[in-house]
C-alpha cells in the first residue's frame, strides 16, 4: 500500500508530541534500530498482497511466542556496539607490556581502556546470546516463512569464527585474553555485527505490531486478493479514543461509494479517520481496532482532509484542494483499487462553487467502480442530487435537537442529514451576544 505525507498527516499516525499518535500506540519497540524501522514500515507498508500475507503471519507468530523473545539485549547494548566498532580502524594489536602486568594493575595504570574492553565484550557477547536465541526459534514448529527466512540469515552470520569464543567471555576471562579478542572482534566482525543489528531491529519491528496487537486486544483482519474489492467490518473504532463509538460498515464492487452527511461536529471525520487507521494497520500485517475486518489488498491510501494553503508558493486554499483533487484523479486511473478519504470538499470557495465543484468531482467518481470511496459533505442539495443512485450508500450522524439545544450522539444511521446546526453553535457558544456588546 502507498501512502503520502499528507495522507500519514491526515489521519494523525505521527506526531509531535512523545508517544502520540498512532504510532505511539504501535511502538513497543525494544531499540531505537527498531523503532527506526517500524516507523519506515508505518510509512510505506508492504507493496503486494504475498508479501503483506507472509508479514501477517510473521507478527501472528509473534503474538503467541512472545516469550521467545530475548531479554539480554537492549537499546544501551546497542549504542555501545556502535562505540565499540568506531573505534575500530585506530585499535593496534596488543603486544608486550599491556599483555602482561595483571587486570589489577592495568585498571590502575590504564583505567578507562581496561572498563571500555570489558563492558564492549560484555554487551558484545550479550549480543550474540540474543541473536544466538532468535535463531534458534527455527526450531520451533509453525515458523512463518519470512521469519525463517530472516532467522537463517542470522544464523549464517553467526557462524563467524569468534563466535564461540565471544560467548564464553565472562568476568573471570584473563585481561589479556580479553584484549586479544577485543582487537580480532573490532577488526573482523565488525561488517557481521552490523548485518546482525539490521536483522534483530526488522524482528523488533515485527514483534513491537505483535506485542500492540495483543495489548490493545486487536484483532487480525483476513486479507483478500485486491479484486473483487471489498471491506467488510464489524465494531470498528478509533484507536485514539478514550471512549469510541464503534461502527459496522461494507463496502462492495457493487455498492463502492458512501456519502456521509450531519452537521459539522457530528463525527463524520472521526469516522472516516476509523476507517483509513483501520485500512492502513491490516496493511502492515498487525491486528486492527475492530471486531472483524475483511478487507482487500489495497494499493493506495489516499486522503483528502485537511489541506493547506502555501503563501510561498502564492497557493490559495481552494487551489490546494484543485490539486490535492488532481493528484487524487491520476491516483486513480493507476493500476489496483485504492481507499480515498474524502472530508467536506471545496471548503475554500463559496457555497454555489462548492456545491458545483464537489457535484462535478462525484460523477467522476462513480465512473471508478474498482475503488473505496467515502465523502463527507453538510451540503444537503449535493447528497439530494445524488440520492438515486444505487451504488451509492447514504449514511449520517444523528444529532438530537430540542428546542435550542442538541446533543451529538456519534451513531450512524442509514439516508441523507439535513441538520443545521451552525448557528446554534454560534449562539451556544456567546459569540453573538460578545459581539453586540458595547
């Protein structure tokens, strides 16, 4: 699946803030090597159907063989390997003097290289435990194939000569043992080690979408072939609510296109962010926030919410929705179905345009029969327009009135809203009574 910045934006996957958005739910990462990583998979999932299978039932592995996972390295352990091999090309072999006088004499004489020496191979041995550990889950019945895969690699790396040798390092190795295999390791194993980082933060990745699928009690979706194109879910919420309100909702060949109205503040962007988190969390192999989903391979996600104008450019805001628009058609006419979000089109031009504009971008969506398509609008003569057209589903947020009082209740219900609620916020809120103050 492709996404983009403003679509990754859009539905709020990233953020500023430590430990928010959506990702901040999926980092269960154990190194920043791996956060790294899973945050370049959250960017760009994987690209066909066969692959996101064998990712799925990788992270699936995960969830019932967390316990497999090795508790002797950690983030520190792999910053020190780092500072360990930089060091590298200036180490010169040991020889003479150094190798003879005693651990007690050398921490006196040559403190911070004889603690620099063995707390590097500690972490280094420490290391290849780890990777010794994960290899060996080869062993263990029902592994994935990518995880094998991955697995073997690790085991070739490990094949290294010094390899036994660094295991066996401990607090009681002679000084001068140490300092030999310091000097070999740093020159010889410094190309394997790395290859072997690369390796544990693709599996850290893997089991951090395992470990979130299990704490947020996700559940995995069943992934089809991306024709016929469907997206059946049962429950789904936002993963970010404290409180969501959850939805079913199907999609289909024959009934590919929802048009969602209510008033502004009734939950129809909410909604649609349910809905393309969902999407793109089945993309990435890992469970979902929904009680059942089914879903299509999909090849883009693609948003259309929050647009914004650029003064350097000398872009209004109405001609950044034109090409934000515009990039969605060409998107389109690619090959595969894609899942476009569209929230309140053509916000930035007058009523009459508006109406026109998103009429006019309608009737060239439902010429698109193999993708998803959900649109927002308040304008109740657009929905009006279209209201017989059967692959259309039409669907709105209740808000309860009474009087001049209302109450968002956040469920969805079948047909066309023709709620207004604007001014009643207006008044709700003091702002015509501040106003004719004075």
């Amino acid at each position: 699946m492709q996404n983009d910045k403003t679509t990754l934006k859009d539905l709020s996957i990233f953020t500023s803030e430590a430990g928010g958005g959506v990702f901040g739910l999926l980092d269960h990462t154990t190194t920043h090597a791996g956060r790294d990583v899973l945050r370049r998979h959250v960017a760009s999932p994987p690209d066909t159907y066969e692959a996101l299978q064998e990712l799925q039932d990788t992270v699936r592995f995960w969830t019932n063989h967390g316990h497999l996972w090795p508790t002797e390295i950690s983030n520190g352990t792999l910053l020190m390997l780092e500072k360990f091999f930089e060091s590298a090309d200036s180490a010169t072999a040991p020889r003479g003097l150094a190798l003879n006088i005693g651990a007690f004499l050398q921490k006196i004489f040559n403190r911070n290289q004889y603690f620099f020496t063995e707390f590097s191979l500690t972490h280094l041995g420490d290391f290849l435990r780890g990777c010794e550990k994960l290899a060996g889950i080869t062993g263990e019945p029902g592994v994935p194939a990518l995880l094998k895969r991955e697995l073997e690699a690790m085991q070739e790396e490990l094949a290294h000569r010094l390899t036994p040798d660094l295991l066996k390092i401990n607090k009681k190795t002679p000084y001068a043992d140490q300092t030999r295999l310091s000097f070999r390791a740093r020159r010889e194993m410094k190309n394997t080690v790395y290859r072997l980082m690369h390796h544990y933060a693709r599996l850290d990745a893997w089991q951090s979408m395992a470990r979130a699928t299990i704490l947020h009690g996700w559940t995995f979706p069943v992934l089809q072939p991306s024709y016929p194109v469907t997206f059946k879910g049962t429950q789904l919420y936002h993963p970010l609510l404290p409180s969501p309100v959850a939805y079913d909702i199907a999609f289909s060949k024959e009934k590919n296109f929802l048009l969602l109205t209510g008033a502004n503040m009734s939950g129809k962007t909410t909604f649609m962010r349910s809905i393309g988190v969902t999407a793109l969390l089945a993309h990435l192999g890992m469970g979902v926030p929904a009680q059942t989903l089914e879903i299509s391979f999909l090849q883009c996600l693609i948003t259309n919410m929050h647009i914004e104008d650029d003064i350097l450019k000398g872009e209004s805001y109405f001609f950044a929705e034109v090409q934000r628009m515009k990039m969605t058609a060409e998107r389109l006419l690619q090959r595969g179905p894609n899942l476009v979000l569209m929230d309140e089109l053509f916000k930035g031009t007058n009523v009459h345009d508006a109406c026109e504009c998103t009429s006019a971008v309608m009737e060239g969506l439902l010429h698109r029969s193999g993708h998803l398509m959900i649109l927002s609008t308040h304008l109740y003569e657009v929905a009006q327009q279209f209201a017989d057209r059967r692959e259309i589903q039409f669907a709105h947020f209740i808000t309860e009135m009474a009087g001049d009082t209302f109450r968002f209740t956040y469920h969805l219900r079948e047909g066309i809203s023709n709620d207004r609620i604007g001014y009643k916020i207006l008044q709700k809120e003091g702002v015509i009574e501040l106003l004719k103050a004075g």
